[in-house]
C-alpha cells in the first residue's frame, strides 16, 4: 500500500520549492505531485537525505549498525566511507567486517576500497593491502571508489604498486579520491592528472582554489578535531558544482550533536544560496559516486527527510527506501548484536619501558637540541619545534616533561608485537598532571599517549592494552576507560551510551589542563605520518616533509 508524506518540496535542480505530496511504496517514489491552491498550506520542508562525503566511520568508536542510529536522526541517509582505519588492523577481514554489518541496518553505507594499506614502511600496521588485494575489492559491487590516495609521493614519482591501485579503478570506472594537504601548483597538477577526483585536506583556500582550477572536486571536511569549513566555505558561491560535504573524523559526543546538516544550517547563516548548499550536501556526493541513493524524483529510491525549515534543517522524519528511521530526533533503528574483530599482541609495559635516555642525544654540557611537536587546535598538520634539551626537564640522566613550559613527554607504543617503546616530546596538549592514551592512533592504530610523568604514562597505556583496545585517563588518584574491542577502534555497545562514555572521558582531560577543543582527536593524529610536520610512529620521530625518519 503506498504512503504519503506532505510538505514543501525543495527540487534542488529546479531551484524551485513548492507545496507537494510525495508518494513512495516499494521503497521507490511513485510520484511527487503538487497540491492544489485549495489544499491547506503544509509544514515543513521534503528533500532528499543529507550525504557525508568522506568518513571514516571508526573514528566515531561505533560500528557501522550504531553510527546509523546516531546519523539518521539528523538527516543523513548515505556515507561514502573509507574503512582504511580497520584495515590497518585487520586487512582485508576488516574491511568485509564493515561492509557486513552495515548491511544490519537500513542504510546506505558505501565503502571504498583502501588504498594506503599500511600508510607508510615508517610504522608497524596490522595488514597490507596490495594492487591485487585493491582490484578483488574494486570488483565488489558494495565497493564505489578506490580510498583516498596519501601516498601522493608515489603518485609524483610514478611508484609501480601505487599506479597499479589506480589502474585498477580506472579499469573498472570507479572514482579515485585524493588526500595531498599543502600540495599545490604544478606537482597539485601531476597528481591530479593521474586521475585522483577528490581531496578534502585543503586546508586554505588559495590551496583549494589550485586544486579547483586543476579540474579536482574539493570535500569541505569539519570533523571533531580537523575544522576547515570557515577556511574554504566562500568557494560555494562560485564552485557549488565541484564541492561536498564531510566530517572525515567524528567522535560520537559530536555524532550525537549533528552531522552535515549543522553544515547546511552555518553555510546557509553566511548567506549562500540554499540550493547551492544542498546541492553539495544532497546531490553532488550521489552523482559523483554513482551512489544508489535517491534524489526525490520519481523512481528514484525513497530516501527522504523532512526538516523544519531551511535554516537549521532540524530533522522531523528520516526515511530510507520509504522506511521511518527516524522522528522528532529519535532514531527508530533498534541496536543488532555484533561480533567483535580485533589484532592486538603486545603485552604490559614496565616504567622502565617509558624512560628516555639524554645519551641519545649527547651529554648535557652539549645542549643538543631536541625536536618537539607542536600540536595545533582544529587541526590534523603539526609544527616542528627545535628545543634545547635543557627546556625538558633531566632527572638523573632521563629526559622527562616540563609541565611549566607544556613541553610533555610523548610516546608510542607497537601494539602488534612487543618492541621498544618509542618516545618523544609535545607542546599544546597542556596537561598539568597525569596522561592520556588511545588505540585509535591514525593509521597504523598502534597505542599513543601523552603524560606528564613515566607513571602515569605506564598506567595510562596499561589500561588500554588490558582492554585490547581502548582510550584511557588517569592521574595517580583515578582512572577513567572507555573499551574499543572491535579492532582496538570501535565499541558494539549503545552508541548513545558510548556518546556518553566519551563525554566523562574527555571531560577528565580537559580537567587535567587540556585547552585542546577534542584532546583525545588531537591526539589520534600524533602518529599519522603522511600529515606534514613532524609526528611520531613506533619506529620514531617522522618528518613528513622529508617524508623520514628523523
């Protein structure tokens, strides 16, 4: 039998809104018709279902099923999802693991297939994914795109397995998305000629502009911890058509908050044309990626949402293939039993793990100097500090941290295998007592931490290896962790109970000192090698500008 749903239906390729009546049965729409000028003016605006144009769905600490249930309730009815996260840990089972319980839940999840598996030969991952591990998935009717391309050095330099995974979707007429932050004039040109369509690491607008002019499609990305949606958000008005939507990284306290559609509402609030806006937040993402999502035209799939109006876009209904997923912001998907996946071999560490010899460095009367990362707010890049040793603290011939000048002590520990324990120095995260830890450390998702002293670290990290995965606080008093089994990365729990987990634990952080917006998010890019400048792995310092082990 069908049904009927009333109110104002945004067209976004007319750039037209009129008081209409959509009919769907089957989970297709029959027809969208117009009322009769005698008809009662209705309420509420009909369009179709919002997109994230890039997400790594791990990030948010929930499985796929759960993030649905968070999503939905603000609109989104479709991602396009890069499951590189988990299969750093787990390879090609992981990402199997992704697709199949996105399957439980009534939404359109699409799945890339990843590109960078292990991201760089600088860390210790869990897996490689290789050409012919790239094409098995490319063949796969769930898998749309070829995963972001980070190796944009091999890209330059024509590496032969690089090329190969490019090839691969080529061949099989799948999109290939980009990830190359900074990169721009004629090596921005290079990388986009070899068929890369996307990328959403921009992160000032003359860089997005070079890439937009070079013929590449640019994703607004604002997650939890990279924000560059007041950098780039002016290049609507002129490049509505080249441009999408994302949140790339989420923590599930913000997935509890709003999704794309807090996107729609700021973009709207600076005065853009709202077809503009929903043209990049509803339509671009579904044409680019040959998605199977409905855009509200006859038979099309019935994924629809009614929102309020057209400056907050509060979301009233959610439907996805005619189905009600969501209303009055309650999600309507129930909550399905998960296995759990997951790689972690390490066993506890001792203090004597975390002590940090000055010999590395030279003698004291020398002063050599000592790199430091410089953690940013807001975003994923680092700057790399050059410190005199005598601005750590040396205590009996071991470097440690000086909470006077926030300058703490940052390690990162191999959770596939027992290694030595590898160990630098941070600014900015600005705790004042105790550490923090999480085995979500992008990409090889081995476990970091930032302390303020070797006992705090120690037990900081013990908690997260007790719990084959996790993110943990602590001070010499107390303790707070939230368990990640899936992987090391995800819960199978409530996600609204996790949403609230997170909050405690990130609450404690900040009462530590922490002035960063989203401490533990910050923290999770710390090791992720191919963002420039300096930043920590297993094996060592990097220089992502040299791209090298310093």
């Amino acid at each position: 039998m069908p049904h009927t749903v009333t109110g104002n239906v945004v067209d976004i390729f007319a750039k037209k809104i009129y008081p209409a009546e959509v009919k769907f049965d089957h989970g297709k729409v029959i027809a969208v018709t117009p009322l009769t000028a005698d008809h009662p003016a209705p309420t509420g605006f009909i369009l179709p279902g919002f997109i994230d144009a890039h997400v790594h769905i791990e990030s948010s600490m929930l499985i796929p099923s759960e993030f649905a249930r968070l999503a939905v309730v603000h609109g989104t009815v479709a991602t396009v999802s890069d499951p590189h996260e988990i299969a750093n840990v787990c390879g090609l089972s992981g990402v199997e693991y992704m697709i199949a319980n996105g399957k439980k839940v009534p939404f359109k999840f699409n799945f890339g297939a990843p590109s960078c598996v292990p991201a760089t030969n600088f860390e210790t991952a869990g897996a490689t994914i290789d050409a012919e591990d790239v094409r098995t998935l490319l063949e796969k009717d769930e898998i749309k795109y070829l995963s972001e391309m980070m190796n944009f050095p091999g890209v330059l330099f024509n590496d032969e397995e690089v090329m190969k995974k490019i090839a691969a979707a080529h061949n099989l007429k799948k999109p290939v998305d980009g990830h190359a932050p900074g990169l721009r004039g004629e090596e921005a040109k290079r990388y986009i000629d070899a068929g890369i369509s996307t990328d959403h690491e921009c992160f000032t607008k003359e860089e997005a502009l070079d890439k937009l002019n070079f013929g590449m499609k640019i994703i607004i990305r604002e997650g939890s911890a990279a924000k560059n949606f007041d950098a780039l958000i002016d290049l609507l008005n002129d490049h509505a058509d080249e441009m999408m939507f994302c949140s790339d990284d989420k923590h599930p306290d913000s997935l509890v908050s709003g999704h794309i559609d807090q996107l729609c509402a700021r973009a709207v609030a600076k005065g853009i044309d709202v077809f503009k806006v929903l043209k990049v937040a509803c339509i671009n993402p579904v044409l680019h990626y040959k998605l199977d999502v409905g855009l509200l035209r006859e038979n099309d799939d019935a994924d629809f949402i009614v929102v309020e109006d057209l400056q907050t876009f509060k979301t009233v209904q959610t439907y996805i293939n005619g189905e009600l997923v969501a209303e009055n912001g309650k999600s309507l998907i129930k909550t399905v039993q998960s296995e759990i996946i997951n790689q972690f071999n390490c066993a506890k560490k001792t203090l004597e793990d975390f002590r940090y010899l000055l010999n590395k460095y030279g003698d004291e009367e020398n002063m050599e100097q000592v790199y430091v990362i410089e953690a940013l707010d807001g975003q994923l890049i680092t700057n790399k500090l050059e410190k005199k040793i005598n601005e750590v603290i040396i205590n009996n011939g071991f470097l440690e941290s000086n909470v006077e000048k926030d300058i703490l002590k940052i390690v990162v520990v191999n959770r596939y295998e027992d290694a030595p324990v590898a160990k630098a120095f941070i600014k900015n995260f600005g705790l004042k007592k105790g550490a923090i830890a999480s085995s979500v450390a992008h990409d090889s998702h081995n476990i970091v931490a930032i302390g303020v002293d070797d006992e705090s670290l120690c037990k900081a990290v013990d908690l997260v290896i007790e719990n084959k995965g996790g993110v943990s606080c602590v001070t010499h008093e107390s303790e707070l962790v939230l368990a990640l089994p899936v992987a090391g990365l995800m819960s199978n729990e409530d996600g609204y109970d996790i949403a609230k987990a997170y909050t405690e634990i990130d609450a404690m952080a900040k009462d530590l000192g922490s002035g960063l917006s989203a401490p533990f998010m910050t923290l999770s890019f710390m090791a992720l090698l191919v963002i420039p400048h300096l930043k920590l792995s297993d094996k060592g310092l990097f220089d992502g500008d040299k791209f090298a082990l310093i």
